[in-house]
C-alpha cells in the first residue's frame, strides 16, 4: 500500500515526520513529491499511489486516470475545490478534506488583517478600534466559530449567517444570528468572509450585496478568490471610496484594486494555514484518515457521497 505526499508547497520537516511515522506505523509506504515544477511530475508519482495526501495541488481527471491503483485522496485542509469530485466518484475513488485542523489560524490571520486594517497599515497616522465595532461572519464552520471567539475577547459584537447552520445553534454559541446574508451586510461594521467556493456561491459577494454595507465598511476574504465578483467589487470601490477590501487571496485584479491607496490590501500568498501548528495538524489529520479509510473503511470526512 503506497501512500504519497504530492506537494508543490511542502508540508514542514516535523509534519513530514509525523505522517511519515503514522503511514508507517500502519504498514504501509510512503513516498514524497515535493516542491514539482511540472503535472507530468505528478502524473508519474502518482502511477502507483493507492492514496495521495495534497495540500493546495490540483487532481483533475487526468491524474485520477492517471493513477490506476488510487483509492483515495485527501486534502489537508477544508477547501477542497482543487479536486475533480465528479472524476473522482466515477473512478471510485474517495475524496475526505480535514475540516476544522487549519480553524483557529485563519481566525487568527483574520483578526491580525483586522488590526493591520483599522489601524491604517501602522502608517503612523491615527486609526481606529476593533472593540465595539459590529462584525458580520458568513457562514459559521470551523472557522467563522474560532473568528467569532476571538472577536468577542478583543469586544466586538458579532453576527453571524450560515444557510446551513440553524440560528439556534449560532445563538448557542453566543452570536447574533442573522436572518439572511442582506440582514449581516446592511448592519455589519465589518464582514468576514467563509464560504467555499461552489456553484452557489461563485460571485456572489457582488455590488448589490457589499453596497449595502455602511459607511466605512470592511470586507475580508479569507475563503476563496472566486466568491468575489471582482469587476462588480471594483466599480462599487471606486464609487464608495469609503469601502476597504482586505483578503488573503490575492485578486485576478490585484493592479486595479492596488489603485485604491489605503482602502486594499492582500498577502502575497494565501496565508490563512500558513503556521507550523496548522500546517502539522493538516498533515497528520489526512494521514490518520487514510490510515482510518483504507483498515477500518471509515468515510467519516467524506465530501464525494
């Protein structure tokens, strides 16, 4: 049974260790593709694989028909829209993420470019506070959950809309919950961006929605560069020159929104699991899962039923 770690942007030394030691310790083998320059790297290291651990690396049909032997693929991590779902299913083979192993870094990452933010990027020049401000979460997983923790020890108000997350159990967790995605833009000093990337929700964050945020608003994007409606977002901009748009994913348009001085920023890279904790956590979840998947059957974190 040969398991492979295919990452253009490698796990750690110590998550390595640690995977390695869990794939090992079950009996199988493991085998590395690190830091590769071109797909036909991966499409030969994968020939043999029967699982394949990935972090932001693309499998699209042709890897999966590629890979004759692979029973699964695990993402480490919660996004997931790096895979083909549909080749997989067709090929029988199992996709699972690792849901909630990155949570409280991009929470943290979330509350750090808040900071960064009202603070006018540490220009020198006055700023503002984050106690008291109203901050919206969309969508309340793993991640909006640690955002909502955090905000409310720095004394923020905090609302939150999930359309898969009854208000009851946002309540429970001692956040405002919000109608519908309207409700948490127009009454929001702040909204935090957690959606995946779907079919629903590709775009979506467009004029109509973010001109609805009052005066001063903040956007921050920390989920996935395609949630944006990045033509819609820059016309609103430049119209609203009281809006900033902050994220971690840079846009297809990082040269026009870089035009508006003062009101946008992105990291370079995306950097919501960017910590050792994060990136370790990630690593040793998607071998634990495959160890899990392959002895036990055990389909627990699942995404192509």
């Amino acid at each position: 049974m040969k398991v492979l770690i295919a990452t253009e942007k490698p796990f750690a030394a110590p998550a390595v260790n640690g995977i390695r030691e869990i794939i090992e310790g079950a009996g199988f083998q493991l085998a590395l593709l690190e830091k590769y320059t071109e797909k036909a790297q991966l499409l030969a290291a994968v020939a043999d694989a029967d699982a394949v651990i990935i972090r932001s690396d693309k499998i699209d049909s042709e890897v999966i028909d590629a890979a004759k032997q692979l029973k699964i693929v695990v993402r480490a991590g919660a996004g997931y829209d790096n895979v083909d779902l549909e080749a997989a299913t067709a090929h029988n083979v199992v996709v699972m993420n690792t849901p909630g192993q990155n949570a409280n870094a991009v929470a943290e990452l979330v509350l750090g470019l808040l900071v960064y933010t009202v603070r006018n990027f540490y220009n020198g020049k006055s700023g503002t506070e984050l106690m008291g401000k109203h901050l919206g979460i969309l969508a309340f997983g793993n991640v909006g959950r640690n955002v909502a923790r955090i905000a409310k020890g720095f004394g923020m108000e905090v609302s939150a809309y999930d359309a898969y997350c009854p208000a009851e159990a946002i309540e429970a967790a001692g956040v405002h919950a919000a109608k519908n995605q309207d409700e948490l833009f127009e009454t929001c000093d702040i909204v935090s961006l957690h959606i995946p990337a779907t079919a629903e929700t590709r775009q979506s964050i467009n004029r109509a929605l973010v001109g609805k945020m009052k005066k001063g608003g903040i956007l921050i994007n920390t989920a996935r560069k395609e949630v944006i409606n990045e033509p819609e977002l820059l016309a609103l901009m430049a119209e609203r020159t009281d809006l900033k748009y902050i994220t971690d994913i840079m846009p297809d348009a990082d040269a026009e929104f870089a035009k508006f001085e003062g009101r946008y920023f992105s990291t370079p890279k995306k950097m919501g699991a960017q910590t050792a904790e994060a990136n370790t956590n990630a690593g040793l979840a998607a071998a634990n899962q495959i160890v899990g998947f392959i002895k036990e059957g055990i389909t627990k974190f699942q995404v192509n039923k």
